[in-house]
C-alpha cells in the first residue's frame, strides 16, 4: 500500500494506492487518516475494491463506523466505485445522503473525486 498525495487548488488529497483489500476495520480507515491529516491532507480517495466487502454490508455496521470517524477528524472520504451493482435499498439511501451531505463522497471516477474534494 503506498499514498500518493495531490495538491488542487492549495488543498492537499491523499490517494490509497493498491490492488487489494488495504480497509479491514476502523483502525485501518483511521491509521490511513492519520498518516493523511500528519502530511497535510484535507481529504482521503480510496477505491471501493480496497475496502473490504463487509462495508457495503450495513448490517456490519462497518461503513458507519469509518464514515464517522472521517467526519469527527474532519477529513473528508471519496470512494471511487460503481456502486449500481449494489441492490440494498438501505445501501443505496445511505449513499444518496452521504453523498448529499458532501462530506464523505461515492464518485464513479478518480477525477469526480479529486474534483469534489479540492472545491472546500
């Protein structure tokens, strides 16, 4: 796992780099934020293929409890994914508000996010 990170508009944007599940649990969202927030990023892009597949089972209550900790930290999360192939209904709400809210994205692409993140 490495990050890279990419300044916008004088913001600072840290992205997860690897081709494999890195986000076990919160701690590992967190240890990610804190390596993030210590070299001056505002904002954090992980891929949906590097979170395990208990986030997007809400059940686990995993996706809220890294969404939370981004928002107490104040850093702000995109995901970058498709997330059309997902037919929870509650899933889907939680993106649609998450995504309303604007502080932790689910974006199609790494551009959309790096958009979204550089405009605060």
């Amino acid at each position: 796992m490495e990050i890279k990170f990419h300044t916008i508009n004088d913001i600072q944007v840290a992205e997860l780099i690897a081709d494999n599940v890195v986000i076990n649990e919160t701690q590992d969202a967190l240890d990610i934020m804190a390596d993030a927030s210590y070299n001056g990023a505002s904002g954090v892009i992980v891929r949906e293929h590097q979170l395990t597949p208990e986030f997007f089972d809400l059940k686990t209550r995993l996706a809220g409890e890294i969404l939370q900790k981004f928002s107490n930290y104040r850093m702000q999360l995109a995901i970058v994914g498709d997330f059309t192939k997902y037919k929870s209904k509650s899933l889907n709400d939680f993106i649609f508000e998450s995504n309303k809210t604007g502080h932790v994205l689910f974006v199609d692409s790494f551009e959309a996010a790096l958009n979204q993140i550089s405009r605060k």
